[in-house]
C-alpha cells in the first residue's frame, strides 16, 4: 500500500468495502465498482452488506460501473456518489466474429432471424423481466423465437415463469455455451 498511488478494489462489495477503508487509513484515492444494480444485487444478501455498503461507498473517490443503468441505480441508491459515478463499458471483442459465427448452432435454436440474449441465469440479472418483455411482444405480434444463452440459479424458475407466461414453446434456453457467437 505504500508503494502504490490509488486503491482500486477490483469487485464489489467486499473488495469495494477493502478499498474504501484502506483509502480512508492511508489518504490515497479509492475506486470501487458496481458490476450489478446495487439494489437487486443487495435483495439477495443479508443486510449487512447493505449497511456496509451505504456507509463505505460513498467514502470511495470515484466508482466504476459497468453502464448507465448500473450508475443510475448506485446514484439512486446512495445519493452522495452521484457526479463520482463513471460508466466504462465492457468491451466486446469483434475479430474472428465471422469464423466463429460458422460454428453450429446449439441443437433445437430456430433458423434466423431470432432475438438472443447472453447471461447468468441469476435474479440480478433481471431475465424474468427479459421473459415479461418478450411476452408483451409477442402479444403484439412479433414472431421471432427467443433464446437464452447461459445457465444459474435461475434456470428452472425462469423455465416455469416462461411457461406461465405462454412463451415456453417460443424460448429455447440454450444452457451455457463455450462460444456464444454462433447464437
């Protein structure tokens, strides 16, 4: 810590905590992150990582998260980051898109066109208001299948919610895919 000009604490909540404190102890700058919405994320933890979290966060000089919606619910959450939130997106790395697009579809995904979406099947990643969403479209008359790349926690809830949503048989949930691009 000596040696070093900035704290940075690479995940949230406990290195986050970590890196406020030592921030604080040593006067250098702090940076944490926010991978997740911090109120979805803290609904499933016990409450004392919302109380750390409310009193360590805003100790931070600047926070990272991952998108705007991701800031807006940190802000939201605890109002004394906002103007300290930054947004760095996470890259997509497009080369070799093509060759690996000519890999083979995972067994049952519709021919295109089809709408897809990649992610641990984990409630704060919000896939049963992705399922309500689709429902309401195709409601409206859109035709196009869904598939779900990824598994979690989640799977046979979100399986059961499509069901009774009356999407199931319009959803493929692939499981977890090594390359995802050829979905």
């Amino acid at each position: 810590l000596r040696r070093s000009d900035i704290v940075v604490g690479g995940l949230e909540m406990t290195p986050t905590f970590l890196a406020a404190l030592l921030g604080k102890l040593s006067g250098k700058p702090s940076v944490g992150f926010v991978r997740n919405s911090l109120p979805e994320l803290l609904r499933g933890l016990p409450g004392r990582y919302t109380t750390l979290t409310r009193r360590l966060y805003p100790g931070l000089d600047r926070v990272v998260a991952i998108s705007t919606g991701v800031q807006t619910s940190a802000e939201a959450l605890i109002p004394a980051l906002r103007g300290r939130v930054r947004t760095v997106y996470i890259p997509v790395e497009l080369s070799g898109v093509l060759e690996r697009a000519e890999e083979p579809l995972p067994e049952g995904a519709p021919q295109e066109p089809y709408l897809v979406a990649v992610g641990r099947l984990e409630p704060q990643k919000g896939f049963d208001l992705l399922l309500s969403a689709y429902a309401d479209l195709r409601a409206r008359g859109v035709t196009e299948p869904l598939v779900i790349v990824g598994e979690g926690n989640e799977r046979t809830r979100l399986e059961a919610f499509a069901q009774s949503l009356g999407v199931a048989e319009h959803v493929l949930f692939a499981g977890f895919q090594r390359n995802p691009y050829p979905c």
